[in-house]
C-alpha cells in the first residue's frame, strides 16, 4: 500500500500559490550567522556614528533635563491645576504602548505558530526592554519628590505604614516592573544560543571571555534544547496574559476615577489595542532603514514587512472601532458631561489632538489595504511615523483633553507644555536609540538559531534537509 | 589523539539534519545512555529520535506561579488588613479583587523566573568549562554543523564498536575528545 503511493508523483501546486520562503535566496545556515554576526564583528559603519552622535547627546540632555527638574521641583513642567497628568503622563502611556507590540511579536506570535516572527523579534524584544525604560523615568519623576519612590515598593518603612494596593497605581508598580523583569528575562533567554554563536566566532580572548560568559556554556545539546524550548514557550506563554494585563492595569489608573472621558468599560482592550497598534508602528520605523543598512533584506523580506503591515491595518481597525464605540456610548448615554467631554474633543479649544488621532489612527492604516502601499517602503515607513504620531495624539486627547473642562467650569483651564517638557520628552528618544544604537553593535539583531530553524535545510524531512525520500514519514 | 589525557567520548560529525537525525535513532536502539546530540537550531523531531521524555520545566514554573500568587495574596491581606489596617472608602479591610492585579502580577514574574531557572539548573547551565568547548571542530555546531557525542562513561561504550556504529550512521568525521 505505502509503495502504492509513494510511486503516486503529486503535481507542484501552481507558482502563485507557493508560498514565499521566510529566508529569500536559499541562503545557508552558514550565511544566517555570517551576515547577522557582520554587524556584531566588522568596523563600525558610519551610519551608526551618525545616528549614535545626535542621540547620544539627546541622552546627555535628558539627564540635564532631570537633573534641572530633580533639583528645581515638578513646577519645572506644564503640569498645573486643573490638568495635573500632562506630557509625563502621556509620554509614559505612549512609551510602554510602544513596548508592547515587542511581547506581541515574541509571545502572541510564538504561541500562534507565526514562523515570520524570528526575523524581528530580537529587535522588537530590545525595542520592548527600551521603551519600557524610557516610560519608567516619567511616573518616578511625575511622584515630585523622587527620593520617596522607594515608598511605591512594600518594604518597611520607618512610618511602619504600607503602600495602598487598592490605588491602580500601585497595581501599576506591579504591572510596569514585571514586565520589564520579564521582558529581560524573554530577551536573555532567547539570546543564549546567539551569544554562543558569537562566542564560537571570537577572535579576541576579551571577546570570547565576554560572550562566553553570557552565554552561561552552551553547547546546542539536544538535552539542553528540549528544556531550553519548554522553558521558552512557556516564558511565551506567561509573557501573553502579562502584556495583556499591563496596557489594561495603565488603562484603569484612567478607567477607575470618575471623569469623563476616562470611567469606560472599553478601555482596557482600547489600550491594549492601540498599543500593539503603536509598537508594530514603531518596529517599521525601525526596521525599514536597518534591513537596508544592515544588508539583512534576505531575513527581513518583504512578506515581513507585508505581514507587519497587516498587523498594522487590524490593530489599526481595531482602534478605529474603539473612537467609535466611545462616541456612540458618549451619545447613547445621555449623560451630558460624557456629551460635553467628547463634543469638545472634535470641537473644543484642542479640537487639533482630537482630529489628529482620528486621522492617523483610524483612517491613515487603512491605507495598507491595498498592497501597492504595502509594498512600498517609503509609504510604510511614513504611514509609521504616522501611527506614532497619531497614538501620541490619543494619549494627550486622553489626559489632556478629558482634564482641562470638566465638571465645573470653574475648575476649567488650560495646559501648555514648558520647553522642559519638551526637551524631555526628546531626550527619552536619545536613551532609547542609544540603547537601541549599543545593542545592535554589541548583539546579534537576528534570532540567529530562531531564523535557522525556519529554514527548508533545518528540516530532517525536507529534501534540502537531507531528506532521502520526500514527504513525512 | 594524544594519550596523556582521559578520552571524554567519540565525536561524529555529520552536515544535514536528516543524517544527525537518523544516526540519533541508531544510537538510541543501540541502548546507549551517556550521549547526545548537538546541533545548531532544536531539531525537529529530535527528542523522539533520541527517546527522550518530555522536559520537566513546567513544574518549575508551576511553583513559582503558585508561589507568586499565594504570597501576593498574603502579602496583601496581611499588610492592608492586619499590620497597618487601611479603610479606603469604607470599603471591607481585604479583599481578593483589589488584591489580584499584583498577585497576578507576581504570579507571572515568579513562574518566568520558575522557567529561567528550572531551565538552567535541569541543564547544569552555566558550565563555562566543558570538554567539548575546547575540540577544534565543535565550534562549528553553532555555526552549520551537527554532532552525535557518546561518552565513554557509557557502560555500552567501546573505542572500536561505538566507532563502527558511527561510521555506520553516516559521519564521514570520528575523532576522539579529551577530557
């Protein structure tokens, strides 16, 4: 019988219906560690230098711009009665939003057997750890005085008294330092192999000293990979419902108090969504220009930057849905100050943010319906910036837009940012392209055994992989 | 190979996944205990072939989620409701919904590390000194290669037969590694 059908020569299904390979080009596993362990081991190209320079001494400003506010007090931002969460606030609700379409990509994607992810997760995951980085400095700013954040923590304290967990914001503690941890920790793991690969290529004792260190001894045992993959999938499958609850927990530091605009029920899987929205955003904006600049289109091939695209255009809908369910609730509610709030959003004094955020997040992704812009990277690369852009807007529509009129129009007011603000804000940009800057230099940017193994050749029963017969058996 | 040192094992090299796999299947119905295999990326359908069980991390990981959760839970109750009680909003002194986002929380960040950890020690990680770090070829088993290692404290092992059955899988390069 099994003769019988082994003799049976199936026809090849019709060229448009192959899928594309994940690495173009048939390249071998030898030219994966090459061409990824190049960016680790040649001279330092000069490009990197050009973005390094500028965003290195935008890192030095952020610590003067700290340094100014540590010493000064908080009165150095725009934050004033009656709004009292101004760019630090919406900053840190955008930098951890970014952050999350890195879990997205390593956890959400591994679980769901989405083979496309290793070309970019590494990046994405160090995008992830920066970004949550970045977000951290503002809430431990935004406390004034920045030597009692210890007081966040559940340690004992001389007042003998313990920190309130029934304030989302303390549940926020929880929430931003274990992802962090986590993220990390996901990072690490995956990087033990990679740091190995690098460990094996050195040709300096400081250098194999160093990567060997990291990479704790590994040997690629089959021994070790089986506890080494059940630990990895099992780190995706905690990071999932993590990445979930953290947008959710910085959702009801809003959702739990009572002003409009903020009380809604939608807004945790809102954020949720528009925080993969903003972080897929993100990853084009970076990867776009690097698969270039680092030679890597083999690994990052179009069919990524489609796929990520489309990621794009359903987080992007997703939102879209979201304005509008809060509008439509805002108007069947009947509650005139829901009314007020979002009438005011469109058409009120900050009329711009409201419109911005409408635009670029409900309207500009649906451009990536059609494959021409898909296709073509400059589109992408602006439609991402855009996305960025336009998150940023929902975050001040959000904070901003919903404390400036409320209630009483005797508590009304406005808020403008002072150049401290600002500055700031452009300076959480130089610690994360440094760190992003340091970590493509000093570490491998591709999964490098991840990509392997999505290989044809990494398959014992593909042809390529040495297979003698074709097909499984 | 030098004789001044102990043999650590036979080494086998071999160039695509499907000839490392099938030379795991030889080695594991010869019976042999102490060996391995080492290939650059896990290997599909590799544990089956070296008739390996199914990885214990997850137990690891499970008590450290208990873990996380249990003394979130605790923590919680006994610091709001016992030690320093706080009435907020006149609300009851403890209660398990205000409670649960940290110890969900905590819950995660103790089986990640559960995972990490159970990791490492199943595979007495790190070991930065092993005698297959020190043979000239294996470096390239993070490179493209793929190697079948049999030790010689494996009671089956003898210098020539467990050659020969190499040979027979299929690798075309056999060298002794020294302790």
């Amino acid at each position: 019988m099994a003769e019988a059908v082994t003799s049976l020569k199936l026809q090849a299904p019709p060229a448009e219906l192959e899928r594309e390979p994940l690495v173009a080009n048939r390249r071998s596993f030898g030219w994966i560690s090459d061409q990824v362990s190049a960016l680790v081991e040649g001279k330092t190209p000069r490009w990197w230098w050009i973005a390094f320079v500028p965003s290195f001494l935008a890192l030095c400003m952020l610590g003067a711009m700290l340094t100014y506010q540590i010493s000064t007090g908080v009165g150095v931002w725009g934050n004033n009665h009656p709004v009292m969460w101004g760019w630090d606030i919406i900053n840190f609700v955008w930098w951890i939003g970014i952050g999350h379409a890195g879990t997205l990509i390593s956890a959400i994607l591994f679980l769901l057997r989405q083979r496309w992810r290793t070309a970019v997760n590494r990046a994405a995951e160090a995008m992830t750890i920066f970004a949550v980085m970045c977000a951290g400095i503002y809430p431990a700013m935004h406390v004034g005085r920045v030597w009692y954040d210890w007081f966040l923590l559940p340690v004992p304290t001389s007042n003998g008294a313990w920190p309130q967990f029934r304030s989302p914001l303390m549940w926020d503690v929880f929430a931003v330092s274990t992802y962090f941890t986590v993220s990390v920790l996901f990072w690490y793991v995956g990087l033990i192999p990679d740091l190995a690969v690098i460990r094996d290529r050195a040709k300096t004792k400081l250098r194999k000293f160093l990567y060997g260190l990291f990479a704790l001894g590994w040997t690629g045992s089959n021994r070790h990979w089986s506890n080494y993959e059940k630990a990895y999938l099992i780190l995706a499958g905690l990071a999932t419902p993590l990445v979930l609850s953290v947008h959710s927990i910085v959702s009801l530091d809003f959702a739990v108090s009572q002003l409009p605009g903020w009380h809604t029920t939608i807004f945790p899987p809102y954020f949720v969504a528009g925080a993969v929205y903003s972080g897929f955003g993100m990853v084009l904006t970076l990867l776009v220009p690097l698969r270039k600049w680092c030679k890597l289109e083999d690994i990052i091939t179009m069919r990524h930057i489609d796929l990520m695209c489309k990621v794009t255009l359903a987080t992007g809908s997703i939102v879209g849905y979201a304005y509008f369910m809060e509008y439509f609730i805002a108007w069947y509610s009947g509650n005139p100050y829901e009314r007020f709030t979002f009438f005011m959003r469109l058409f009120g004094p900050y009329w711009y943010g409201g419109w911005a955020m409408l635009m670029f997040n409900a309207f500009v992704p649906q451009l990536f319906w059609f494959k021409k812009c898909r296709t073509n990277l400059v589109v992408v690369f602006i439609i991402s910036i855009l996305v960025n852009v336009g998150m940023w807007f929902e975050r001040f529509v959000i904070v901003v837009g919903s404390l400036y009129r409320e209630f009483l129009p005797t508590n009304w007011g406005f808020y403008t940012p002072t150049w401290v603000d600002v500055c700031t804000y452009i300076g959480t940009f130089g610690l994360f392209l440094t760190c992003f800057l340091l970590f493509m230099r000093f570490l491998p940017m591709i999964a490098i055994s991840e990509v392997k193994g999505v290989t044809p050749q990494a398959d014992p029963h593909h042809p390529l992989g040495g297979a003698k017969t074709g097909g499984h058996h | 190979m030098p004789e001044n040192g102990k043999a650590f094992g036979l080494i086998a090299e071999f160039e695509t996944a499907a000839d490392v796999l099938h030379a795991a299947e030889s080695v594991r119905n010869a019976g042999f205990r102490r060996w391995d295999v080492f290939t650059p990326f896990p290997v599909h359908g590799m544990d089956k072939a070296m008739g390996m069980k199914n990885s214990k991390v997850g137990w690891f990981s499970f008590l450290g989620g208990v873990t996380g959760y249990t003394s979130g839970m605790l923590m919680i109750w006994w610091m709001n409701a016992v030690d320093y009680r706080l009435v907020i909003g006149g609300k009851p002194m403890f209660s398990p919904f205000g409670a649960f986002p940290p110890s969900y929380e905590l819950t995660i960040l103790l089986g990640a590390f559960g995972a990490l950890f159970g990791m490492l020690f199943l595979n007495r990680l790190p070991r930065l000194h092993h005698p297959l770090l020190k043979h000239r070829r294996f470096s390239s088993v993070t490179h493209d290669r793929f190697f079948v290692v049999i030790e010689t404290a494996d009671p089956k092992y003898s210098e020539t037969e467990t050659r020969k059955l190499l040979e027979q899988a299929g690798s075309r390069h056999i060298e002794l590694v020294e302790e």
